[in-house]
C-alpha cells in the first residue's frame, strides 16, 4: 500500500512538474516578441491613401496662405475653404467640430487672413486695418499669425485627433500604416525633412518630432521608431502580444503629444532669446512675432482633442499666458511692443509644460534646438 501510495505521489508530483514545465516554457514563448529594425510594408502606400491624401492637402493648404506672406499678396477665402473642404478625404471631414469652427466661416481665421492679405502691418497698440505683411510674414491686426493657426493647429486638431481614433479600434497592420502616414512619417523613418538628402523625407508632425531628436537613439523620435516596430510585430504576433500592444499604442500617442509640446517649449526659447537681445532689429521682431504664432497654434490645436495628457484647463491657461485666449480677441502684439513684462509669462509656460510632461532640465535646455538642422542630417 505504502508503496501504491508512493508511486500515485511520484505520478501527482510529476504531472505537475510537466504542467508546470509546460507554462514556462509558454511563458519563455510569450515573452520572446521578437521586434524588427526595419519596418516592412510593401502596401503602405495602399494602405494609407487616405491619410496621405489628407497630409498632402494640409500642405496644398498651408502653401495658398504663403501666398500671403508675399507684400501684395492676395489670398482669397474662397480658395482656402475649397482646399479645406474639398474631396471625400477633405480636411474638414477629419478635423474636429470645434477647430473647424474657429477656421470656417465669418469672422473666422480663412476670413480674417484673406482680409489681411494685401495689406502691411506695424506691431502697435492701436489697432487699425485688417492687418498684413511685416518682414516676411503674415498678421492680423491683432499681431497674430493666421498662418499658424490654421497650420499648426491642424496638427492636433486633424492630425492627432485622427492618430487617436486610428489607434483606438480594431487594430490591424493597415491600420498600424495610416497612424505612420497621419502623422506625416513613412517606412522609411528618415528622421529628417531634408528631401536632398532623403527620398522620403518627414512632413508635418514627424518634422517636428525629428527636431525635438538629439540622434543619439534615446530620442522621441527614435522611441516613435521603436514602438511603431514593437507595434508592428505584437499585431503580427497575435493575441498573446496584447499587453505589448496596448503600450507600444499608448506611446505612440504620448510621444507624438510629448513632441507637439516640445515644439512650443522650442518656439518659447526662441522669442525669449529674440526679444530678450537689445534693440531687436524689424526682421528679427518679425521672426519672433512668427515663432510666438506657432506657440499659439500648436498648443490651440489640441484643445478639445479627445484621449490626450494635457487637459483643456492646462491649455486654456496655456493660451491666456500667450495672450490668445481661445474665447477673446488675442493681444500677440505685446510681446514685441512691451517684451519686458510679456517675456516671462513664456518662462512660465516652459514651466506648466515641463510639469506635465515631466521633461527633464536637460531636455527643456537641448529643446532650444533643431536637431536636424544643427546636425545637418
């Protein structure tokens, strides 16, 4: 009996060794998710027809108002709602309401910009005409560049806000391609906008991303790269690959917002240092009155985008320290008429956005850069 009893024992006991033998060596499986360094879609282009074609209009958009920038220059609002509303893959059908609505009809930026086009304009105080040109670029009255607005806004308004609801589905490897074109990247991950140097080359979003890189492969470009590689493999991989998934999308989001936030921290850095300098020439005023228009853009585009780590509270109060509340007429023109007292509420904005996202003071500092630039890649 002792010995029966033994030998069910040695069998329970070795049943269980087996079973447990079993699990790890499928858990030895499950963790080896192998992740390319090359990301291979020979359909990309298939796949992402319509988000290039959404891109490639934002661009055709964005180079009607240059136009305008031109002393002379006509921009109409005709042409710029055609180019915003034409076509079954138009911006406006991928914008949200909101952002639309600040860029449609009267009294909106189209509106406004084509009123100023023409014209001429001097930073003051007192507000007279519609606006126009000041060494290069295009205002309104307010000393706001409308440009940006409509541009850079878009970034998170249509850009961002599309990445979020590809990323938020069923997702499947074409799906995984139309996040990568949303955003202006492609499978070649050039990590640069130079197309003398690159055949493909980033636009929109992925130029900006590809700035904010120091290329030393701990970027956020390089963790762009990384995690759209780990994407790419846990879908092929399965269901088994779901928590991979889950992250490599959740950075993906957090990157790209992280970079967009980034990029007004730059612009900041850049009119502190422009209007900080003593006697600050026209053109260098006007340099600096174009980059404080991006910080406007990109930080308003954002606002009531769904699924992002900013709040609508932070870039309120964001834009109110830009002098551009989204519900009031801007006063842009201070931070070249009264630099003095305007310049540190930028201070504070490097501040609340390196609170949020938790940017390091070696970041905040290599931010003032453009990395593809300075590295000439």
């Amino acid at each position: 009996m002792i010995v029966k009893n033994l030998s069910l024992h040695t069998l329970i006991l070795g049943i269980g060794i087996s079973f447990f033998a079993s699990c790890t060596e499928k858990d030895k499986l499950r963790e080896a998710l192998v992740i390319p360094t090359v990301y291979e879609s020979p359909a990309f282009s298939t796949h992402a027809a319509t988000q290039i074609a959404v891109t490639n209009q934002l661009i055709n958009l964005t180079t009607e108002i240059k136009k305008g920038r031109v002393n002379g220059g006509i921009v109409t609002k005709t042409a710029l709602d055609n180019l915003f509303t034409t076509g079954a893959t138009s911006l406006k059908n991928v914008a949200n309401i909101y952002y639309a609505s600040k860029i449609e009809g009267v009294g909106g930026w189209f509106d406004e910009l084509a009123k100023a086009s023409g014209s001429t304009y001097t930073p003051s105080a007192t507000l007279t005409g519609n606006g126009g040109t000041y060494n290069g670029y295009l205002f309104d009255e307010n000393g706001l560049e409308l440009e940006q607005m409509i541009e850079k806004g878009q970034f998170g308004a249509v850009l961002y806000q599309h990445l979020q609801q590809l990323l938020s589905g069923n997702i499947t490897e074409a799906t995984i391609d139309q996040a990568l074109a949303i955003i202006g990247a492609n499978p070649t991950f050039a990590n640069s906008s130079d197309a003398n140097k690159h055949p493909q080359p980033d636009k929109l979003l992925a130029v900006y991303i590809a700035r904010r890189d120091k290329n030393d492969g701990k970027g956020l470009y390089a963790q762009l790269k990384q995690n759209f590689l780990k994407l790419k493999a846990s879908v092929r991989a399965g269901a088994d690959y779901t928590q991979e998934r889950n992250e490599a999308i959740a950075e993906i989001k957090n990157i790209v917002e992280k970079a967009n936030f980034a990029t007004v921290i730059n612009y900041c850095h850049s009119v502190i240092a422009t209007m900080s300098a003593t006697n600050p020439t026209d053109v260098q005023k006007a340099a600096a009155l174009h980059a404080y228009g991006e910080c406007v853009g990109f930080t308003h585009g954002f606002r009531t985008v769904a699924g992002k780590r900013i709040t609508d509270a932070q870039i309120d109060e964001v834009l109110t320290l830009l002098n551009a509340p989204y519900n009031a007429a801007p006063t842009s023109y201070k931070f070249i008429t009264d630099a003095v007292n305007e310049l540190p509420k930028l201070q504070q904005i490097i501040t609340k956005l390196r609170d949020i996202y938790g940017f390091t003071t070696q970041e905040i500092e290599d931010f003032k850069k453009n990395w593809v630039t300075e590295q000439g890649r």
